[in-house]
C-alpha cells in the first residue's frame, strides 16, 4: 500500500472514530437529559407540601399534609379585594351567600399543579351547586408567568393575583397549597394545607361538605 494509501486510510479511521465519539456524547447527553426530566416530574408528583418561604418565594423543605393547626376555623373570613388575571377586581364579599373554596397557591409548587386540574374538574361539577372557587397566587412573578400556570393546567376559574395584605390576614400563609372552606353565612369551616394520600377523594369530600353546610 502506497504511503497516500495509508495517509487516506488513517484519517478516515479518524474521522469515523471522532464521529463515533460526537454521536455517543450526544446520545448520552439526551438520556441524562430525559432521565433528569422523569426525576424531576417523579418528585413533584410525590411531593405532598412545600413551606412557603415569605418573601425569598422559594421553598423551604417539605412535610405531612392534611389538616392544620387553625388560625382562623370558626370564625369570619377575611373580606378583601383583589386583581385577577384580566385585571378586574374582585372581593371575597361579591360571593356573599354562597360557598366559596380560597386556595393559596405559587407557581413553584409542585403539589398545587397537581391539584389545579382536580379543582378545575370540581369547580364545574358544583356551580349547579353554588361553588365558588378562588385562586390566589402569592408568589412575586411576571403576571405572564401565572398565566402560564394557570393555561397549561386548564384552569378557567377565578384566579387572583396577592397583595401584601391577604396573606397576612390569613395567618400568612406559611404553606402551599393552603386552603380555606368558607360556607354560606362566610365563615371558615375548615383549613387545609398540602395533598395527602388520599387526594382528589379527601378534597371532593371537603367540597360535598362544605356545599351541604347550611343547607
């Protein structure tokens, strides 16, 4: 074989080894890729509750969910008056007579995208019923970042974007998703924070109770 034989020969091999070498690292780029994005969807569907840091709006660990300590159980809901995503105003009061679900949610949490599709489903279910469902995002985002949010999980009930105030008044907030079952005289008959086991059947079982209160 002639030495311009030879020289085709081994940059040839080198150029199908370096091939070969590109193809696998991208090849493996993608599994790592894919195995990263099954992990992450993976924990956020077994994720039950993030605390909600204040201010930072980022989570803070995570804990059991199912019935809180209450701040406000028993008593009068605390009225007030927010923007939602078209810009309208709308106040707890508007609802007056009606049963009326309040869930504290933020884009960051995992456990609340879980539920936003199971309360979409109910908030139809039981208009017939009366049921007013309220969603209130608290963390300090672009409005277009809870839009986002809100169209990807198929939600057209009220969404109202928090202010400084309604947080606070009830009882801050510390996690997410928190939620307020507020019954027909507007007083609030249970409180909630986070998924547990049980899921969509405990949140349709709290829903059925809250529409036959006062009935």
């Amino acid at each position: 074989m002639s030495n311009a034989a030879r020289s085709v020969t081994v940059v040839g091999a080198m150029v199908l080894s370096l091939s070969l070498l590109i193809w696998a690292g991208v090849h493996n780029g993608r599994e790592r890729r894919l195995e990263e994005q099954q992990t992450r969807e993976k924990q956020a569907s077994q994720a039950t509750l993030v605390p909600d840091s204040g201010a930072s709006g980022q989570p803070a660990g995570s804990g059991d969910s199912g019935p809180m300590t209450p701040k406000l159980q028993g008593k009068p809901a605390p009225g007030f008056s927010l923007v939602d995503l078209n810009g309208k105003r709308v106040s707890l009061g508007d609802f007056k007579g009606k049963p009326v679900l309040i869930t504290f949610w933020a884009t960051w949490c995992g456990p609340c995208k879980l539920e936003m599709p199971w309360l979409q489903e109910f908030s139809q279910k039981y208009a017939g019923q009366g049921l007013v469902l309220l969603g209130i995002a608290t963390d300090e985002v672009p409005k277009s970042v809870v839009e986002g949010v809100v169209k990807k999980a198929g939600v057209t009930y009220t969404t109202l974007l928090a202010d400084d105030k309604v947080a606070d008044a009830y009882g801050g907030v510390d996690y997410v998703p928190e939620s307020f079952y507020v019954d027909r005289k507007g007083t609030v008959v249970l409180e909630t924070a986070g998924l547990n086991e049980d899921g969509k059947d405990e949140l349709e079982a709290n829903i059925k109770k809250l529409i036959a209160g006062g009935q």
